[in-house]
C-alpha cells in the first residue's frame, strides 16, 4: 500500500479534458474533505458535468491527478470500480430503472456483492427488507414501495435516485441539479435531506438554483471555463468580481 | 413484495400444457386406430417434436433479448452447433452399416478418400461425450465471442450485425468439405441412438417427450433466472445500461454470463431436433434462420418467456399449413405478421393479452368496489 500523499478524500490536481481542442476542463483542481459538503456552481459549460465524468471514470482526462483516499487514482479505472470504492452519483435528469418497482429499484443499489454468482443465487432476503424500510422511510416513498418506478412523479423519481445512492452507502456523494423541475417545498426538503447525509458522508452538490445552494449554506466553488474561479462562503464568491462578470456577461 | 415466486400462476399454466402434451401426443398416437378422428398420424410426432425444439431456442433468445436487451441475430449458428455435436454422434453409431460399410469412416469421408478419422471426432461414439460437447461447444463459442464483443461495449445493432456475420461466416466454413463435417449435405442417414433405431416410432416418441421434458426445464431454468436479483439486474442493463455501471455492476459479466447459459439452451434445442429431423447441414446456420427466430419471440411476446414459447409453436404451425397450402405465400405471411405485430402488437400476442386481461380486471374491481352488494348476489 503506498502512503497517502493527501489527507482529503477526494484530490484533483490540474485536471485538463479536451473534446477536439476544446477545453472543457483546464487545469482544475479541488480537493474535498472527508463529510464536507461542497456546492459547485457556474454557468452552462463551465465543466460541471464533465468534471463528474471524470470523478465517476466516464470520461478520462487528458492530463492531471485524480485521487480517492490519496490512494486510489481514479484516473486509471472505470466506473464499476469506482463505484466499488464509494463513490456514487446522481444524474442530472432522475435515472432510474422505470420498468423496476421502487423496491427493486433501491434492492438494486443496496451495498451487496456485486457478482453475476452472488446475485443469481439471491431473491432479497429480509435483511434487504429491512434496509429497505429504512431507505424508503428516509425518502418518503414508503407509500410508493411496490409502484413502477416510471410512474412516479419527477420529484419522487429525484428523491428515489438518491435514495438509491444512500443505498450503496458511498463515502462520496456527487449529486447533479437535484433541485432541478422541484416545487420550492421539496427544494426546501431536498437540502435539509443533503445537509442530513452530510453529516456522515462527502457531498458534491452541482446546482444552478441559488436559493437552493444557499439553502445548503456549505463551501462554494465556482467554476468557469474549465477551471475554479473563486472559492468561499455563497456570500464571497457572489461578491466576487469576476464572477459577477461571468455570471452577467461583460 | 411482489411476488416473484417460481410457481405463479404463467409457470403452472406453461408446466400443464406442456405435461398434457408430453402425455397427450403419445398416447393419441398409440391408441386410437389408424383413420380414427383421435388418432396422430406417425409423421407427426418428429413434427410436433421440432416445434418443441425451436420453442425451446425461442426461449434462448427472449432470456437475452427479453431480459437484457442484447439482440443476438446469430443464435442460429448455437442451435446448429448442439445439432452438429449429435449428428456426430449419431453417424459414429452407424458403424459398418454405411453405404461403404466402413466400421470407422463416415460415408462423406470414404467418398472423399479420407483414410482416417480426423481427431476431431474422436469421441463422439460415446454418448456422454458427444452430450458433453453439446453444451460444451456452443457455451465456447459464447463465452469467447460474448467476451471479445461485450468487453467493447459491442451494443444494439453493431452486437445483431456481428452475431449475423459469426453464423454466416460458420455457414461458409461448414459448406467447405475440408471442415471434415461432411460440407454442403451435412451429417445423415442415421439409424440408432443409444441402440434405438431413430426412425421408430417409439423411438420417436421418446425423443418428443424429452424435447418436452427439456423445455420445461429450460422454461424453469429462464424463470429462475429471471426472478433473482440477477435477472433484475439484467432488465436494469436493458433499460438504463450506464446507470447500472455506476452502480457498480460489471456489466459485461452480466451479458457473459446470460448470453452464454442462452447459448447452452440453443445447444441443446439442436441436439433434440437432429435426431428428429434426421439430418444437420450447414443451412442451419443460415442467417435468415436466426432471424426468423427473433420473429417467433416478437409475435409471441418478448420479456415474457411463455410468449416465445407460444410464438415459435404458432408461427412453425402456421408455416407447416402455409407451405403445403399456399407455398409461394409463406414468406409474404411471414413478413406481414412481423409488420403486423411490430406495429399493433408492440408487446407481442401475449404481452397484448397480458394487458388486456389487467385492463380488464382492473376495470372489474372498479365495478364492484363501489356497489359489492349488487354483484355479490350473481
């Protein structure tokens, strides 16, 4: 085992993607502590989304250091590994499996043995059930326990994918435009619900709606082109210069 | 919980029919006399037992199509390979009884001036082996394809237009004569297997009832499948392949894995037709073949298992009367059922009347929830 060469759970260091010359990613570097909660917020193409591809093994980065646990360099594997090592996320448009019910939805996502063996042999044993319980109580679908997952309505689809994500109990959350189509009561709910989990785990929350992330009252980071702009409380970064500039346009 | 259990209520209706077959077919065959309106004529039973055999690859196909999304256009080539395995066999069986009497030599090998059997038959005089390779060679070949195209992420139609050009391509190695599988007319003329002549009618009839036998067992086996968390991990890679990644999920193993087990079934489904057919020769590999399986699986219902089953009897009944009625029609059938199905159908046969009859009963509840008192008195 080599020794850590970071104590932060999640370590980016000059992080640059390229798609055919554009940088969608330009030397980024971020590092988050264990259970802190980060906002990320920018405009259109800042590089959020993309900066989750590379955190989650989806898009590789042309240059740069991406650590897990100053361990794990996340660079070098692939999505199913790396959501072995704790690392779950949250798509931008709720992405769930609409033909499972609720509970298969969430059985799927429990922290289980993974293998094609381990699964052919199991039919959801009590135990499940009982994480379950918990899991459906904890986002309020405990009344839509046995409906189609598809017909849920879009905050309830929200609410199970992250659900689904408490389920494989990962070390770090990332978490993209939750509040995204929500009433302004379940934004309100979805941030007490974050601010819950990041007691215990890290968050990575990437969110347009200011309200929201200032509902969050966590760290901000604000992208912009590729690389961080400005760093600090929503109340710094918002007085920020350049990111005023950005944000109206010039 | 919903229930998931292996005996509900499709899985014993399927079980019935096939045993009311299995029992039926026999003795309508046996008892009546000729000429009688109960009586199943001899020529029958192989027949009514090659229905059983293709349902028994339908029922392949909709474990990968129906389940995980993978559209494999080449399962074909699986069935002929089991049939080829057993038509090994069967031909060793014929010992000195060939044309040319040769105790060792096939036929096709005499003729071609073969003087020994090439290594690749040794073996396949022994029943057990030739069983073994049954399951043994189409599971190879899956296992080392599906490895290759899934670690590729090989998905959609590039996956249905490489498994079509693997059973054509095999098609063209097994028409040559240097395959030493007997080329363009395949393996034939068999006599016994297991010491029973095949061209008997109990013998017959023995085969039909374990084609029956093995496709309720493929039937349970795929229902298993299915109702594990592994099968709704499968439909999880159907529906939303990535998201299933990122729950950390291989999901090439996955695909392995079912499309693999998907191929031993078609194996063995070769293996009982041969027999009762009598003949394996390389059209079996042809790619429309393939293709007209997916068919079966589509007008039956895909996703639902018994709907493959039902499709591939009614579609091969259907084309038994077609070709002796109306044969140039056959294919014009064929092809305006598909676009038929496709269009009205989407979900298939029994997919449509799965909905109809929830619909129904749906609507049934509705009725007498609100008044119970007045329908409780009919």
């Amino acid at each position: 085992m080599t020794v850590p060469v970071t104590p932060t759970l999640l370590y980016l260091d000059n992080i640059t993607v390229s798609f055919d010359g554009f940088r969608a990613l330009n030397a980024l570097s971020l590092a988050i502590d264990h259970a802190e909660m980060r906002a990320i917020i920018g405009p259109n193409g800042a590089g959020k989304t993309t900066m989750m591809d590379v955190i989650t093994g989806k898009t590789q980065p042309n240059e740069g250091t991406a650590l897990f646990e100053g361990t794990h360099d996340l660079t070098a594997l692939d999505e199913t590994a790396i959501a072995e090592l704790g690392i779950g996320r949250k798509f931008q448009t709720p992405t769930i499996f609409e033909m499972h019910t609720v509970e298969d939805n969430l059985l799927l996502a429990l922290k289980n043995r993974r293998g094609p063996l381990a699964t052919l042999l199991s039919r959801g044993v009590n135990q499940d059930m009982v994480r379950i319980d918990a899991l459906l109580e904890r986002v309020r679908l405990t009344a839509q326990r046995h409906r189609r997952a598809g017909e849920l309505s879009h905050g309830q689809k929200q609410w199970l994918e992250i659900g689904m994500l408490l389920a494989q109990e990962p070390k770090l959350l990332l978490i993209d435009e939750p509040a995204a189509g929500m009433t302004d009561q379940e934004t309100a709910d979805t941030a007490d619900l974050l601010r819950d989990i990041a007691r215990s785990k890290a968050v990575i929350v990437v969110e347009h709606d200011m309200t929201f992330v200032r509902d969050l009252g966590v760290k901000v980071t604000c992208l912009h082109e590729g690389s961080v702009l400005a760093e600090g409380s929503l109340d710094a970064v918002s007085a920020n210069e350049r990111v005023v500039e950005v944000y109206l346009g010039r | 919980m919903r229930t998931h259990s292996l005996f509900d209520r499709q899985t014993i209706l399927v079980l019935s029919l096939l045993a009311a077959a299995a029992i039926l077919v026999p003795t309508m065959n046996e008892l009546p006399p000729p000429g009688s309106a109960l009586h199943l004529s001899d020529h029958l039973v192989p027949l009514l037992g090659k229905y059983v055999c293709f349902a028994l690859l339908a029922l392949s196909v909709d474990l990968i199509w129906g389940f995980s999304g993978i559209l494999s256009l080449g399962h074909g080539a699986f069935f002929a390979l089991g049939g080829y395995a057993m038509g090994m066999y069967l031909m060793r069986q014929i010992g000195p009884r060939g044309v040319y009497g040769d105790p060792i030599l096939p036929d096709f090998m005499i003729f071609l001036n073969w003087k020994e059997l090439p290594w690749f038959w040794h073996g396949f005089d022994w029943f057990p082996f030739a069983a073994l390779m049954v399951l043994l060679v189409p599971g190879a070949l899956a296992l080392v394809f599906g490895w290759f195209a899934f670690r590729s992420r090989v998905t959609g139609v590039y996956f249905s237009i490489i498994t079509q050009a693997m059973t054509f391509a095999l098609m063209l190695a097994f028409f040559r004569n240097d395959m030493g599988l007997g080329g363009n007319n395949g393996l034939t003329d068999f006599k016994e297997i297991l010491g029973f002549p095949v061209q008997n009618g109990s013998t017959r009839i023995a085969l039909f009832v374990l084609s029956v036998l093995a496709l309720a067992s493929g039937y349970l086996l795929c229902r298993w499948v299915v109702g594990s968390t592994f099968g709704k991990v499968l439909v999880a890679v159907r529906d939303a392949e990535s998201r299933t990644r990122f729950l950390g999920y291989r999901v090439e193993h996955y695909k392995l894995t079912v499309f693999t087990l998907s191929a031993l079934l078609a194996g063995v489904a070769g293996a009982l037709y041969v027999p009762q057919v009598g003949i394996i020769n390389p059209s079996e590999f042809a790619p429309a073949n393939s293709i007209e399986v997916v068919i079966w699986v589509a007008v039956g219902g895909r996703g639902t298992l018994a709907g493959a089953i039902f499709g591939a009897l009614l579609v091969n009944a259907g084309k038994t009367w077609f070709t002796a009625a109306l044969p140039e029609f056959w294919l014009f059938a064929l092809g305006g059922l598909f676009v038929f199905v496709t269009l009205f159908m989407p979900r298939g046969i029994l997919g449509a009347a799965g909905d109809l009859w929830e619909r129904s009963s749906q609507k049934l509840r509705a009725r007498r929830s609100p008044q119970p008192a007045t329908h409780a008195a009919e």
